[in-house]
C-alpha cells in the first residue's frame, strides 16, 4: 500500500492528468513535460528524489528518454539500491519493460 501511495503521490506531483490511463501514459506525458523544459525537469526529479541535479543529469545521459530516467530514481528508492544498479538492470532488461526490472531489483507487484 506505501509503494501505491508513494507512486500516486509522485503523479501529483508532476501535476500529470495521465495518472488514470496508467504507466505508459503517465511516463509519455513525463516525457512530453521533460522535453519542454528539461531543466525544469532535472530540478523536479532532483528535489523528489533528494539527489544532486547533477546526478540527475549523468542518469539522463545514459537512458533513452528522460521519463526513463525518472523510473531509475523511482525504482531506486522502491529497491532502497543506488541508481547505479537499477541502470544496470535497464541495460539488460529495458525492451522486457519496467514490470520486469521491478522484479529484478525485487520488487514486487
């Protein structure tokens, strides 16, 4: 029930009318919002998930869509493991979808 809550309240606060059409919908419309202000986007993230836009900024570099890089810090802090290791698991599980490195990095459904 926390991991829902957590999830429903990152929604909001993106402000996302897409939360209802589920996960595809919300990380397109996250794309849309990134890529019209990305800094704007980078500075969001880094203050939701308490890491240094910088950080921010490296993860952003080495995914294909900045939405992406949202989901490393989220499954991240759902895992309690560094974003380093949940990139990891994007590299080798990104095409199986984000269900999947979920339960690569033990979290389940």
């Amino acid at each position: 029930m926390r991991k829902y809550l957590t999830a429903v309240l990152l929604c909001l606060s993106f402000a996302t009318p897409a939360l209802a059409d589920g996960l595809s919908n919300f990380l397109s419309h996250l794309n849309v919002q990134a890529k019209a202000d990305l800094n704007g986007f980078t500075a969001k993230v880094s203050a939701q998930f308490g890491v240094p836009e910088a950080q921010v900024k490296v993860v952003l570099g080495k995914v294909s869509k900045p939405a992406d890089a949202f989901m490393v810090f989220q499954l991240s802090q759902m895992s309690q493991r560094q974003p380093d290791t949940v990139l990891q698991t994007y590299q080798a599980h990104r095409k199986q979808g984000w269900g999947r490195m979920a339960r690569e990095l033990g979290i389940k459904p």
